[in-house]
C-alpha cells in the first residue's frame, strides 16, 4: 500500500499548526508565506497551507 507523507498532517493546516509542527513562531510562518519559501493560500486575512505544500518545502523544493 503506498504511502504519502502528507497523510500525516491536516489536509489543510492553519499557520499555528504549522508552527506548532516546525517549532517555529507563528510570525516567521507568516514571513515565509510572505516571502513565498512556503506556498499557502490566503483566505480572507487568514493564510492556509495545503500539506503537500509544508512536505514540499521540508524536502526543499520549489
């Protein structure tokens, strides 16, 4: 059975609970959403980030 490794985080993850899983700030989640090193999407003034864009940026890509 395959397995992916974005099945092991929400399907969508708000910026403390990407915090939370990086053990960073929320604000330097911010700043890299900002600064485009993490994709996300803005919904209303809140930032949301599709898992397999967190697994992405873990495995250093685009």
């Amino acid at each position: 059975m395959p397995s992916s490794q974005s099945q092991e985080y929400p399907s969508v993850m708000t910026v403390q609970e990407v915090a939370d899983t990086l053990q960073i700030t929320p604000q330097t989640v911010r700043a890299l959403l900002t600064q485009k090193t993490l994709r996300g999407l803005k919904v209303g003034k809140f930032w949301r980030v599709p898992s397999a864009n967190l697994v992405d940026y873990l495995k250093g890509g685009d």
